[in-house]
C-alpha cells in the first residue's frame, strides 16, 4: 500500500498561500476547545511554545518529557541565534529574501510554499519572544542588535549572548509553566513515549514509561504532535545532548506515518574535536564566531608548528580562497566539506591531523579583546573550559560533527505525517530545511511551528472530529501497551556480553564512515550489511541490568539505542537510493569537477517517503515532486 | 592517573543509602568528570552490578541536568563550572573524592546521585513568567529596552535551574534562583506590570516547598556555575516588600528571610 502524499498546499501566489489557508480553515469555539484534548511529546522549542499556546486556547493539554523539568530540552544548547525577516538594518532584508536565503541553503530540497510561510511569520516570534521577556541584546538606543549568519548577505539574527536557544527555550518554558498553573496543560517530567497507538487509521494517543517508577502507562487523546527532536545520536557522537533520541519518531514510522529524507543530516563545521575513545558528546562552537574568527590550515602539509609561529603568508585561509563572496560565512555544509577535504589532503592539524584553526588574532587587532570577549566570551569560556587553551592567545582547534537531521516524519502543509491526528514541529519533522540548514534557522521554525502554525492547523484538524469516545481499554490500547512491556521484559532478560554503548558506539563508527560527510554506493551497501549483523548481535548479546519497575538508565539507553539500529539503516537506505548530491548529502560519484555537489534535478527534485512495510520486509520509498513555481533551480554557489 | 572515588549509592527514595569505595586507573586527564563517571558504569555493567544513577544530558553545561557534591562543593572545585564540563585535568594521581547528591529538604532523593528538583517547576509556575498570550505582542521595537537593563537581565537569565545554589546553602534556601528570574523579568519593561505580583507569589511559593530563608552567607553565588550573583536576592528582598504592601491578603504568610 503506497502512501497517498496530498501536500494541501494552498492555491494562489506565494505570498497569500498562508492567508488563503487561514481563511479556509475550521474554527473549534471557544467553549468546545475544553472537549479536546490533545498530547505534546517534547518540550524544546517547538513542543512548549505548541502545548503553551494550545493551552492558551483552551484545549486540555498533556506534554511530556525525558527530562527531569521540561526547560532542560535540547533547544537550551542552541547558542548563536535566530532569523527574522525584520530588516532592522536596512541591509535589504526582506521575507522574500529570507525565503530564498533559506530555500537556497536547502540546496532546492525544501518545499517553497512550507519556507515561505517560515519567513512571513518569523517576525512575529521576535515580536513574542521579546514580550515575554527574552533578553536579546540591544543596541544603546533601545533597539534589537543584530548579526549575520552563515549562508546569508544580511544582518538578520537576534541573539541574546551565545545562549539564545537557552533564553528563547525559557520564554517558551514560562509560557507553558503559567499554562500548567492555569489547569490548561498537565505537565509529564520524567516520562518517555514508547509508543503511538493508532485507532481506526488515527492517532489517538501513546504509551509511557515513567522513569522514575518503570510505570507504564497509555494517554488517550483527539490528536497528538510529537515534537521530539532530531536523531543524531544515531552516530553516537554529535553535538546532540545524551538523552537525544528518536523512539518517538520511529515508534510513529512503525505505525504508519511517513519518514521523510532519512539520509539528510548536518555536520557542523565548528566543533571542538574529539580528544579520546572515552568521548561521550561533541561540542559545537557556535556558527556566530565565523562572523569574526578565520579559518585556515597551515600550508605545508603536516606542519607541526606552534600555530602562533606560523607566518601569515603560509597559511591558507581556505574558504576566503574558495569562497570569496562568502569566505568564512559560507553555508555548513560547505564549510565542513572543505575542512575534511584539507584534512584528507593532509593540512589538518591536532591529534591525528583533524581539526583546522578559527583564529581571532586578527579581529582582536582589529576590533580590541573587549569587543570580542562581549560577542562571544562564554564561548572562549566553554572552550577553554574543554581543552584547556586560551582561545585569545591560541587559535581554536575545531572539526565538524554531527549537528542536526533534516530529515524527519513527513509532514503536509499542516504539519500533519501521514497518520491523520499526528502532528510533527520542529526538528523532528523533515520539512523547511531541504537538504542543509542554515544557521540560526532551527530556532526559527521550531518555534514557528509551535507558536504561529500548529495552533491553526490543529484547530481546523479537530474541527472536523468528534471528541473522545475511547478509552485505555480499547483493543488498541491494551495491545501497544503490551507490546511495550514484551519489549522492555526482552531487553532485560538477554543479559549478555556487550554493553548498550558498546553497540551505540559501534552502530556511530559505521555511520559516520559510511554515511556521514562523504558517501559513495560500496560504502553504504557494506553499511546495509554491517547494520542488520550489529543489530541481531544486540539482541543476543547486550547487558541491561537491573528492572523494569525502578529508575533504569541502562534500560533508557538500550531501548533507544535498539531504535537507531533500526533507523541507521534506513539512512543508509535513503542514501543509496538517492543518486545525486545536494546540501548535506554528498554522494562521491556526484560532484562538480571543483568538488561541488552536483544535483540532479531530473530524476531527484522530490522527497523520499520511507514506508515501514512489516518487520524484515523492505521500506517502500514513496516521492513527493517538489515543484518550483516562484524560484528557479540553480546550481549553488557562494563563490 | 588514579581516582578513588565514594559514592552515595542509594537504592531509590524509601531505602537507606550508603557511601561505596571505588577504585579507577587509567583515567586521562582529558576526560570530564562525567565522561570519567561513565567509564566507570561500563565497568560496573560488565560486572553485572548496578550502574551509577547520575543526571546528565546536554554535557555543555546549559541545560542544568547535572550536579552533585564533589567533597561538599556542588559541581565540583573549579568556579563557574558544572560538572559535566569539570575535567579531569584539575585532579591529581591518586586523588580520592567523595560523591554526594544535593542534600535539601525540598530536592528528595530519587536514586544514588538524582534528586527531584521539581520544586523549581512549581516556584516558575507560581509567577515566573510574563502574561502575554501567542499573537498579542507588540512590535518587537516599539517598547525601547536600556542596553544596560537588556545585559542585567540577561546575567540574571543565564541560571541554568541546576540548584547548586540550594545544595550550598546552609538553610537550602533558593532565593539566588527565585530571585534570578524575579530580576530577569522585573529589570525588562515588558515584565513590570507583574513585578510586584510575581515577587509575591514567588517569594510565597519558595517558602511553601520547604526552601530555606536568606541569611547573606554568599555560598550560592560562589558556587553558581553561571556566575548569578547575589545582588539579585537584594530586588527579590526589596521587590517583595513593596509587593506585601500591596497585597495584604496573599501575604498573610512567608517572607523572604
């Protein structure tokens, strides 16, 4: 059975597409909303803004969390900033230009109409976040400051300190925290969906383990939206924190709702390298410090000087070179495809020839330390924290990693996945980004999912439903819930050999050899193979101690990690499949004689649907076209 | 190097906890201290005993999940650090440290090193935000904010919500946390219509939960990984009084110390 992909795009021109939804959407009245009720797993951005604002409106939230209170969600570590068509600067900002900014640096895999609506609504979010209070930094005449990002050749991203996705998480958090003491929202801390329960084709609610008490519970609901992050982890180290994981999302797939690009993820170009096998996470430096810090590799191969000894006319600052329009501020993708290309080549430097420096030498001349160390002293703060130098005096050393997935559960123009009531915002829906995202753009959509789209969508979704009418006992219910304490009893009863994370470190070796910033189809293949072997071989031989009815860490991980190698495969898949190189996904057998990625718009201007066709049975690939109606399609270029 | 750490090891909330001796070698200096912790647990894996329970997640230092007692100081010995970002490189060879939760009346043991911080929900859920529903905002320029008040309300707003101000203080009070956000949100023109509503019901609900009073030790802001400082408890003290003035009925009980 192959999925019927209705976009529902709306009719008209670009710029009226999002009015002419709104005006043709359903309406729930203000005193029916209280009948519904709906479920919202995660509460990064995307989640808290969605359950604050759905509360707002009346109807009976539940949201819920891993975490011990719902401001640790991801989004918290987000430092650089968010966009805004706002045109503060006068610098030629405009939503149009935002859209095509945003639309370009997917490299043409986004859909126009979905991109648009982001930049027309991303004013509004600043105007919100600054009124519930988020202290952006101002300028001394009172206004909003502004810098610029990669990817773009405007000043268009509000900040506050490198923390903004700490102070934007909180604005939404206080929003939430005032709807839990209004009765609106029911907070869940400390709880994991295991997974959808799907009743007569829709999405009718989930089963939880509560990690405190190994509980495990079912929630009955109108409609759910999971908004539970990207995936990663599955490449174990990434900049993702610990607890990041994609079990909701693949708990989804396995009920029917589509996966939309799997193979898309992003590698950041700024991240401090891995220093042992001990690693457990890699840390990212914000894409803000490429606004002043020049990256560069020494000229001669394997040179081992002290950088600081290294004479200005031996370095090779290698993205002014390549990209002169751009430099240093030219998109992720292409920034961390060029450091591991130095690398390969031989002019990385650090442990093992992998990293490149960022070097502020020159800004601090120019611009003094004080200016340098207000943009950006937490920063230098956490690397020196990290690695024990002094980024004022000694070039940072940084290496990409794994960033962000773009790809995620497919959704329509409502944010709706293919299972009629599941709704997905932010990172973990595939939407928006296409095939690389820029910088500061994360922040953006997760919040205007949240705060400006879903709280439309839903409302017009609800409208045409009945509220409630089941229970936990329905078959449905009774069967998932069953199903999800069979799966934690297997987990717990093999008690084998291996760790969790020796398998999670393993599956992260394979993806990233395979399936990270360079790809070829004998690589990929001897991962579909690798894949399958490591995964039966967790299922024989992992340890996961203790039980189900207590707080079980090991239990958490190995549950989740028994998902990505599930989902690791599928990347691959979706890698292989796709004979082309755009953004993010570079395949070698696809590249510009300079090195570029080659698209191929005849036979992959689309989105890859991965259908979940039975345990053991391959994934069917279903296409949604994307159709460019407003933009033309172009050859990327930042030089 | 070698660290011999005791651990408070502790079942969950209803059974009694005990310090346990272990013994790492080949610890690298490059290690965070977590990172360190987690070598440990896979050799407990593989022993087939029970792993350490410790919160973690981001490892960056900003969600605020980690946190405990490294011999009596919250986070660990280096200033404006958490311990997911401490490195080995400022212990010695042979160094032995205790391991210990936060210890307060209001953050109950859940297992080993985990507390139930939860408490710190319920204090923002009693007024720590500012009402402004999705769609209602005005443009975002049009209220000019003093770039001096922006940065102070920024410092305010970095606490990360960890609670090592609690575990040092000798009352186990949160009044450097509950008056971060009451600075925050009351040094910004958006959040002064509620400033005085906001410190009241605070201020009340910090009281509820089994926090403390402030008696000015400082150990709070000398530990806090953000640096907050203390000068925020000094609003909070002023903020509320003015609010108890205003509202008599709400203030019938608790204060700020």
């Amino acid at each position: 059975m192959a999925f019927r992909l209705e976009s529902r795009i709306p009719s008209g021109p670009l710029e009226q597409k999002w009015e002419n939804a709104k005006r043709d959407m359903k309406l729930v009245s203000p005193a029916n909303r209280r009948k519904y009720s709906i479920l919202v797993v995660g509460s990064g951005l995307a989640g808290a803004s969605a359950a604050a604002t759905l509360g707002e409106l009346g109807y009976n939230v539940k949201c819920f969390c891993y975490q011990d209170s719902p401001r640790r969600a991801h989004s918290i570590a987000a430092q650089g900033g968010i966009n805004a068509a706002k045109n503060y600067q006068n610098d030629g900002d405009s939503v149009y230009r935002l859209f095509y900014d945003t639309i370009k640096g997917g490299d043409f895999r986004a859909r126009e109409a979905n991109v648009y609506r982001l930049a027309e609504v991303s004013v509004n979010i600043i105007d919100q976040c600054v009124a519930q209070g988020v202290p952006f930094a101002r300028e001394y005449g009172g206004t909003l400051a502004n810098r610029s990002f990669g990817g773009a050749q405007v000043s268009r991203t509000f900040y506050a300190r490198g923390q903004t996705g700490q102070q934007l998480l909180l604005g939404a958090y206080q929003a939430l925290q005032r709807q839990v003491d209004a009765g609106r929202v029911k907070m869940f801390a400390r709880h994991e969906m295991l997974d959808l329960v799907v009743v007569d084709g829709r999405a009718r609610g989930i089963v939880t383990r509560n990690l405190v008490t190994g509980a495990i519970d079912c929630h009955v609901a109108d409609a759910v939206i999971l908004a539970t992050g990207g995936y990663g982890n599955v490449f174990y180290l990434s900049t993702n924190a610990k607890g990041c994981n994609a079990t909701a999302i693949w708990r989804a797939y396995k009920r029917g709702a589509g996966f939309g690009n799997p193979c898309f993820t992003q590698i950041h170009p700024t991240c401090i390298p891995q220093s042992g096998d001990y690693q457990s996470k890699l840390t990212l430096m914000s894409e803000s410090l490429r606004n002043d810090g020049r990256i560069w590799v020494p000229k001669k191969k394997g040179d081992t000087r002290h950088p600081n000894d290294i004479p200005e006319e031996e370095r090779d600052y290698y993205l002014e070179r390549m990209y002169p329009a751009y430099g240093n501020l030219c998109p992720r993708d292409i920034a961390s495809r060029a450091a591991k290309v130095m690398c390969d080549q031989g002019y990385g430097v650090g442990p093992g020839g992998r990293g490149v420096y960022l070097d502020f030498r020159e800004a601090i001349q120019r611009l003094g330390r004080n200016t340098i160390e207000e943009r950006y002293g937490n920063l230098f703060e956490m690397y020196e924290r990290i690695t024990g130098e002094d980024p004022y005096t000694v070039p940072m050393r940084i290496y990409p990693a794994v960033h962000y997935t773009m790809g995620g559960l497919w959704v329509d123009y409502h944010l709706m996945s293919t299972i009629p009531g599941l709704f997905v915002l932010g990172e973990a829906n595939f939407s928006d980004h296409g095939a690389n995202r820029l910088g500061a753009s994360a922040l953006m959509q997760g919040l205007a999912d949240g705060y400006f789209i879903i709280p439309y969508t839903m409302g017009h979704f609800l409208a045409q439903v009945k509220p409630g009418g089941l229970d936990e006992s329905h078959p449905e219910f009774r069967a998932a819930r069953q199903a999800v304490e069979e799966r934690t009893k297997k987990l717990l009863s093999i008690r084998g050999k291996k760790t969790v994370d020796d398998f999670h470190r393993e599956l992260g070796r394979i993806m990233w050899e395979y399936c990270g910033m360079a790809r070829n189809a004998s690589g990929l293949k001897h991962a579909l193979q690798r894949i399958p072997e490591l995964r039966e071989e967790f299922w024989q031989n992992v340890n996961v101690p203790g039980s189900g009815d207590e707080m079980n860490q090991s239990l958490e991980k190995a549950g989740r990690v028994a998902d990505f190698l599930e989902l690791g495969e599928l990347m691959c898949l979706d890698a292989l499949e796709r004979e082309e190189s755009c953004g993010g996904h570079f395949r070698e057998e696809h590249q510009t004689e300079d090195g570029e990625a080659k698209r191929d718009d005849e036979r992959f201007c689309h989105v890859a649907v991965w259908e979940f066709a039975g345990e053991g049975k391959p994934p069917v690939r279903n296409v949604e076209p994307l159709n460019f109606e407003f933009v033309h399609l172009a050859q990327r270029s930042y030089k | 190097m070698k660290i011999i750490l005791n651990i408070w090891r502790q079942k969950n909330a209803s059974s009694p906890g005990r310090m346990v001796r272990y013994e790492l070698d080949n610890v690298n200096e490059h290690m965070s201290f977590l990172e360190m912790l987690d070598v440990l647990n896979e050799e407990l894996t593989r022993k087939g005993e029970d792993p350490v329970a410790f919160e973690h997640d981001c490892r960056e230092g900003i969600c605020g999940c980690c946190g405990f007692m490294i011999n009596g100081i919250p986070h660990g010995p280096e200033r404006g650090t958490t311990v997911c970002q401490l490195h080995m490189r400022h212990f010695q060879d042979g160094d032995e440290l205790w391991l210990e939760p936060f210890r307060a009346k209001a953050f109950p043991i859940i297992k080993d090193l985990m507390v139930d911080r939860s408490a710190f929900d319920r204090i923002i859920s009693a007024g720590g935000y500012i009402s402004i529903n999705t769609g209602s905002a005005p443009e975002a320029n049009s209220i000019p904010v003093k770039k001096q008040c922006a940065d102070r309300a920024m410092d305010a707003a970095a606490c990360i919500g960890c609670g090592a101000c609690v575990a040092a203080c000798p009352n186990a009070s949160a009044s450097l946390f509950v008056s971060a956000k009451i600075a925050h949100l009351g040094l910004l023109p958006q959040g002064e219509p509620e400033r005085d509503r906001r410190a009241l019901r605070m201020v009340l609900k910090m009281t509820e939960e089994g926090f403390g009073y402030c008696t000015n030790t400082g150990e709070c802001e000398a530990i806090c990984p953000k640096g907050v400082k203390i000068e925020n408890i000094a609003m909070m003290h002023r903020d509320f009084t003015r609010a108890v003035a205003l509202f008599r009925e709400e203030a019938k009980v608790g204060g700020t110390g």
